[in-house]
C-alpha cells in the first residue's frame, strides 16, 4: 500500500496535435490516478502531472462535432443551456478536454485533487518547461 508521504509525481507532455478527443482524454485520466503503476492505491492520490499543447488540432470521430451536447443549468426555470461540440471547440478548445478528463475521474475530494494536476494549453507552448516534463507520444 502506497503512503502519502511516499508518492512520486513525474511531470509528463503530450502533443494533441491529431488526437482523438476521447482516447488522449482516457490516457490522461489514467495518468492523473495514477493507475498505471505498480504502486496504486485507490485512496491515495498518486497520479502524475499531465501537460498538453496544441490543443486546436485535435480531432473528434463520427458525427460528434454536430451531435455531441454539451449541457449546463442555471438552477432557474427555463435555465437550460445547450452547446454543441463544435461550438465549444470554436471558443476554448481546452475546455472540451477538461471536461472529457474531469468526467472520467472519480467524483469525490480525491478526483478534484487529482484535476488540479492537469495542465492544458491551447499553443505549442506551455510554461512549465522548468520541470523538464517527459514527452510522450499518444
């Protein structure tokens, strides 16, 4: 069992530059928990740190950028608000990645911790080039 005190964190890149939305949004997830390695534990936040760029060339399969429904509401009646992926896409990019992440953590305490370590940018560059994060490829 792996201790608090214990907890390595590798600083890690990823280049989404013709990645699909969905399995780079599942590597990160996995990544962010931590469950790739041989020390998980699931009430420990062992994941790793998770920088990605290039966010404006990532790509989506089928018929998603039409179909694909973003939902918020205000809490107010008539307060429901739709966004489809391509408008999301259109305006901030980085935020149809974080939400396909955030959804795939756990939905507790240890999740939006773990959510914390995610670091999206739109560009190629990123401003965390101090902590020599390991490039990998998808």
């Amino acid at each position: 069992m792996l201790r608090k005190e214990d907890v390595v964190r590798e600083w890690l890149h990823y280049d989404a530059d013709g990645a699909v939305l969905g399995r780079l949004a599942a590597q990160i997830a996995k990544k962010l928990m931590g469950k790739d390695k041989v020390t998980y534990t699931p009430h420990i936040d062992g994941g790793d740190y998770v920088v990605i760029t290039n966010m404006e060339k990532i790509v989506v399969t089928g018929k998603k950028l039409t179909d694909k429904i973003y939902y918020n509401h205000s809490g107010f009646p008539g307060g429901l608000r739709e966004r489809r992926l391509e408008e999301v896409l259109a305006k901030n990019p980085a935020e149809a990645l974080f939400l396909a992440v955030r959804r795939m953590l756990p939905k507790n305490r240890l999740g939006a911790q773990q959510l914390t370590r995610l670091r999206i940018f739109v560009g190629p560059k990123h401003e965390h080039a101090a902590q020599n994060p390991e490039t990998k490829s998808l």
